[in-house]
C-alpha cells in the first residue's frame, strides 16, 4: 500500500561554562576567571512516501521518495579577566579583575537539504536488489557546487535458500545460511562552516602606546569549492555454520575519493595561511573478516567469542594539475604531507644512516661534520 510519513523536531540546547584558575598556582599569579555560555537552534523536516506491494507470490516491491530539510546555528559568548588580588570572588565577579578582561561572542548557523529516494526488490527472498539515491545541498560549498547527487546499487543471493541447497541434507547441516552480495555506491564529505567564503578575523595590536583590536582578513575564500565524493565497490559474503553455532562475514572493497576536501597552505605574502580547497584524488582497498562462534550454548548459559581482521591500503593518486606535494605542517625536520603514490599523512624528514667514522673525515667536513656526528642521508647529490 502507499504511505506518507512526515516528521519535524525543534531541538535547542543552552550552555554555561566557568573556570577559575586562582592567584595561588604557580602558573597564574595574577588569577584567571572565565565565563562562558552558548545557545544552539536547530530544526530538522523530514517527508517520507512509501509504496509497498506483493505480488505474484514470490515477487515483493517497496519503493520509497523523500525529502529533508534542516538548519542549525549556535550563538557564543565568552569573557576572561585577570589581575586579581584576591580568591574570594572566584568567576563570580569577573569586573573585579584590574587588567583589561578580554570579551567576545560568535554566530554560525548551515542549512542542509536533501531528496532521495530507493527502490527495494526480492524474488522469494533469495534475490535481492536495491537501489537508492540522494541529491544533497549544504550551505558551506560554493554559489553553483551546494548540490551534488549520490547514487549506489546493490545485489544479494541467497544461496542457502535454493532448491539444490535445501534438498540436500549432507550440505544443509554444515550450511546454515550463505549470501553473496555486491554493492556499488557513492557517499559525500562537507567542509567546516563558511569554507567557501572570506572571512573577516579579529585582531589586537599596539597603537601610540595602547592595544586596540581591528579587522583584517580571515579564511580565505574559495568560490569553486565542491562536494567530496567518495565511490566504493564491495562484494562479500556471509557464512553460518552448523546451525549458526558459527558465522563468518568477508568484505572486500574498493574505495576511491575523488575532489579530496583539504587545508591547502598558501603563501603568507598573500594575506591567509591556508585555503580549503579539493585538491585531489585518494584511494583505499582491502579485505576484512569477522568470525564468531557459539563455543558454549545451552539454556542458561551463552558463551560467543568474535574475532576480526582486517586490512587496508591507502594510497594518494592525485593532487590538483601539477601533483606537487603539499606539506600541512613542520619547516624543517619531520612534517606530514600528501604525495602521489604515498599514502596519506606520510611523514616526511632527514634520514638517519649512523654516525660519521674515522675513515671519512673528509667527506664528513663537506656537511660540516666530525667523525662520531650523526650522518644523515642527501637527497639532493
């Protein structure tokens, strides 16, 4: 039959927060007392129309459309204060500090909207297809990228449930249960709030003998930025052995991530530290196994073991149209950074060989080094 179902919450969360750090710790002598509060609305709606039907028999069709609307925002406020001559007061009277207290306060809100819909079909309940898609908007990408759509498909037979299965009494008592299954399907990732816009920052300085704040600039703005869209191919099994007293379940997959979201860093002569930009393009693949046992099952007793493996591969296939490297943190010595053919968060650094010996004491003077200094490899002769 058909049916619609329609859900709407309102949900507001209210908080405070206060610390104290008194004159008598070494590390604030002055005494610290801060105060903090926050308000956070957020409202989702959510439509569903289902249709579900049986017919022939065997044949069973559940097919379902929606569409979701949701909008959250948080405002903050927050004050500091310091220069205290006594612990009386605590953060209960933070105007009694005598050094100029520190105040401010914050917005944010995002706005998400969805429509998706999914088709489920089975033939006797040994054959089984789905197939589902969403189109998703978020308020955090650029003007012409909010929206992006996400399809997947997958496919299921139960092997346990034929005939030639059935029927046959020295499989079926080994074989309690056995399916396979393939899966194709794409998901999407959305960046921090505000990601594809510049921001304005706050900052303190010292004019003609006194701290005054002014703005400047803040995130850097990114028109084009896109949704991350990852697509994964999976094909499986699932085992149940004499009467399910043990199950096993194998997964192998195949993920790859293509307009990778990432905190670019860009030259300081620009004005910004960093951009959120796509930059690229990551894969994944490997194989995960899970087995568990009924090792006792009696009528009071139950004792299950589960034991899982598993096994990944990462690696970077792409990083905008030169594929340089980009390094996230560290100038010199140890840093991460993403590299094509490497996989993500490798570390980058000088490479220890061993220590410098007597028999290269002219070779060691080139680096500036003495026989018993530490030698480290050069990557650049």
């Amino acid at each position: 039959g058909l049916e619609f179902q329609s859900r709407y919450t309102n949900e507001t969360v209210n908080g405070q927060g206060f610390d104290w750090r008194s004159i008598e710790d070494i590390g604030t002598p002055n005494g610290v007392a801060l105060g903090s509060n926050y308000k956070t609305s957020a409202w989702t709606s959510q439509n569903y129309l289902t249709y579900s039907k049986r017919f022939k028999k065997d044949h069973n069709l559940s097919v379902m459309g929606g569409a979701e609307w949701s909008t959250s925002s948080t405002l903050s406020m927050n004050a500091r204060s310091t220069g205290y001559t006594t612990t009386f007061y605590q953060y209960y009277n933070l105007g009694l500090g005598s050094l100029p207290p520190t105040v401010g306060s914050g917005f944010s809100k995002r706005q998400t909207n969805s429509f998706f819909g999914r088709l489920n079909y089975d033939y006797d309940n040994r054959y089984l297809l789905t197939l589902t898609s969403r189109y998703d908007g978020a308020s955090m990408f650029g003007t012409h990228n909010k929206y992006a759509f996400f399809p997947s498909a997958a496919i299921g037979w139960i092997v346990s449930r034929e005939k030639f299965m059935e029927n046959n009494a020295s499989v079926s008592d080994i074989i309690s249960f056995l399916k396979l299954r393939a899966s194709y399907g794409t998901t999407g990732n959305s960046p921090g709030l505000y990601s594809s816009l510049g921001t304005i920052g706050t900052y303190t300085l010292a004019l003609n003998d006194q701290l005054v704040k002014g703005l400047g600039l803040g995130g850097a703005p990114n028109a084009s930025l896109r949704w991350e869209k990852t697509g994964q191919f999976d094909i499986g099994t699932d085992i149940e052995l004499l009467n399910s007293r043990i199950q096993m379940t194998v997964d192998w997959y195949y993920k790859k991530t293509k307009d990778l979201l990432f905190n670019v860093p860009v030259s300081l002569v620009s004005g910004y530290s960093s951009v959120t930009a796509n930059v690229g393009s990551v894969q994944n693949k490997g194989l995960e196994v899970t087995l568990g046992g009924n090792i006792i099952q009696k009528r009071d007793v139950l004792w299950s073991v589960n034991v899982q493996l598993a096994a990944n591969r990462n690696k970077v296939l792409k990083l905008g149209s030169t594929d340089a490297d980009v390094i996230t943190s560290g100038f010199l010595g140890s840093a991460t950074m993403l590299r094509v053919g490497k996989p993500m968060g490798s570390f980058i650094g000088v490479q220890r060989l061993g220590t410098w010996g007597t028999h290269e004491v002219g070779e060691a003077a080139r680096y500036g080094k003495k026989p018993g200094d530490i030698k480290r490899l050069d990557v650049n002769n």
